[in-house]
C-alpha cells in the first residue's frame, strides 16, 4: 500500500471515530452553529406548508448512488426524510421528483416511513415519489408540471443540477411559490447564487441534515467537517512558513 493510500485510509478511519464520539456527545450537548439564511427560509416555507393545507415539492436532482454524485443526493433524502415528517400532516401530502431508479425507490420510501408516522390508518400512495427523466433538459421537462401545479406553495431543490436548475427556479418563482436550491456543481451554484436569494452554496448543502435536526449522526458529521477544515488551514499555514524559513 502506497502512503498516499494509508494517509487516506487513517483519515478516514480517524474522521470514523470523531463522528461517532461527536454522535454521542450531540445526545447531551447541543452544538452552535452559524445562521445560514436559506434554512431559516426552509423552515418558514414548511411552516406556511402546514398551515395553508398546500403542498411542498422535493426535487432531488439526477445523481446516482453509484456515483460521486451519489452525496448530494443522500444529502437530499436527509432533507426530504425530515421535510417529510414535518408536512405529511398537511391536507396534500408532498411528493419527490428525482432522475434516478434507485433514488426514487428510496424517496418513495422515505416518504413511506414519514407517512406512517403520521397517519397510520390512511394508505400510503407510492405515486407521491416520481421519477421525471434521465438526462439533464428531460428531467428538468418532467418536474415542470409539478413546479406549476396549484396545490405547490413550496419547492426544494436539492440535488445534482447542471445548468438545467435555472429552468426550474424560473417556473416556481413565475408561480409565485417559494424556492430553496442547492447543487453540488459549480455552474448551478453560479446560477442559483444570481437568481435565487433561497440557494445554499458549497458545502451548506450537505449540513441540510445538521440544521434540519435530521439525526446526531448529521450534526457530528458537520462538527468534524469544520475540526477538518481547520486542521487543513494549519498545515497550509505551517508549510507557508516553513517554506519562507527555508525549512522545506
């Protein structure tokens, strides 16, 4: 095994071990983090959701499992689990599109489980979950009618998106329904970062479960992101200063 490889290996056994002591440590302790106005605007959509007796829409873009792409949409059933169990009790419960065979089954039964949470004696409707398309401009095709339905007062995007996801913020905003999207690639981000004040950018996107009170597991996921992220800015530093002394 080459160091490269055991470097890799000892981070991510390392990282292993501070999501599970930070899992147990969210059971008592609750951890601060920083506002993110998007999920406070999340949070006020799904409250207008249940009040008005309307409908939340969850689109979870076009990224397989069986790919990189796969983390945004994990990050995306997170969010859709929780949305879930927060609106099912709506008057019109809420659907998930998504471009994949594999996230649609989970989506149909992450909606299952919500829905039996909720309402055990009514019988859970599986069409509620939805696949639209397999390429980029046919998926984006295949949400529109649920974006432009009436009953829709809420659309959250959050997924796998290419430069498609204008076309989708630009119809649900035209129906005058509130918006929240995130893309894990960067020309969507551009996008959204310019025609929708509800975007998450970057690495928010996969801490939806943390500020969405998704699990413990999500919040310690967050914690070591940042212990991560910091231990990066000093090894970066230190080799800056190593490098002015001669050292390296």
């Amino acid at each position: 095994m080459n160091p490269t490889a055991i470097i890799a290996l000892v981070i991510i056994v390392v990282s292993a071990l501070m999501m599970a002591v930070f899992a147990f440590l969210a059971q008592r302790t609750r951890f601060a983090f920083r506002e993110i106005e998007a999920f406070k605007f999340i949070r006020r959509a799904v409250s207008m959701v249940v009040e008005d007796g309307s409908r939340l829409h969850v689109s979870l873009g076009r990224g397989s499992l069986l790919t990189p792409f796969g983390a945004a949409a994990l990050a995306g059933l997170a969010m859709l689990r929780r949305l879930a169990e927060t609106t099912s009790t709506s008057d019109r419960p809420p659907i998930a599109t998504s471009g994949d065979g594999l996230v649609n089954l989970l989506s149909q039964e992450t909606l299952r489980t919500a829905h039996e949470i909720t309402q055990k004696d009514k019988p859970f409707d599986f069409t509620q979950a939805r696949m639209t398309g397999l390429t980029p401009f046919s998926y984006a095709a295949g949400v529109m009618p649920y974006i432009r339905d009436d009953e829709v007062s809420t659309n959250v995007l959050i997924g796998s998106y290419g430069i498609e996801v204008g076309l989708l913020t630009e119809a649900s905003e035209r129906e005058g329904a509130a918006v929240i999207a995130a893309s894990d690639h960067l020309p969507a981000q551009a996008v959204l970062y310019a025609t929708t004040p509800g975007s998450l950018i970057g690495e928010e996107l996969f801490a939806s479960g943390a500020y969405n009170q998704a699990g413990n597991f999500h919040t310690a996921s967050l914690v070591v992101q940042d212990i991560l992220r910091w231990i990066i800015i000093i090894v970066i530093l230190a080799g800056i200063v190593l490098k002015l002394f001669g050292a390296l």
